[in-house]
C-alpha cells in the first residue's frame, strides 16, 4: 500500500468514524433517559409518554426548564418530585428522551 493510498484509507475511516460515534451517543443519551423515564414517570405516563393514569406527554413540547418546574412543582395533582429523588441531569435525560418520540 502507497502512502497516498494509506492516507486515503485512513481519511475515509476517520470520516466514517465522525459520522459514526455521535450517533451511538446519541442513542446511548436515548437509552439512558428511556431507563430514567421507565424508572420515575411510566408508571403514569404510560410507555413513550404516550399517556396512561396520568396524561400524554407526547408531542413534548416544554424546555428542560419548564418540565424541571413541572416536575418540581406541578400545576396538577401530580405529586412533586424533589431532586432528592431525580436529580436535575436525570429530569434532562427524561427531556431529550421524550424529544425523540415522534
């Protein structure tokens, strides 16, 4: 193998891998807040959010602010959960995961 060669190969997987490696830890963020969400807000909300005892929340519509808010200090008969029970990363997790679900 040339250096040319050589250097195109290692050009086309370097390429591969930029395309690659922020797709798995995209889906790795998905699959941490799907865990979050089954763990904390499933039970209610049904799978994906899509309702279930307690409403849809599905097309997710809030920022990650406001569903900290929510989720702090509902408007509804949700009981509040403090972040000593879901930290403020998780309730992030649970956002981006609920943004994915179309």
């Amino acid at each position: 193998m040339t250096n040319k060669s050589a250097a195109r190969a290692l050009s086309g997987c370097l390429v591969a891998a930029m395309v690659i490696f922020p797709w798995m830890v995209g889906r790795a963020a998905d699959e941490d807040g799907e865990r979050v969400y089954d763990g904390h807000c499933r039970q209610c909300h049904g799978p994906e959010g899509r309702g279930g005892r307690a409403p849809s929340l599905i097309p997710f519509d809030w920022t990650y602010e406001e569903a900290l808010d929510l989720i702090r200090h509902p408007l509804c008969d949700m009981p509040p959960i403090p972040a000593s029970a879901l930290s403020d990363g998780q309730v992030a997790q649970i956002v981006a995961y609920l943004k994915t679900i179309k």
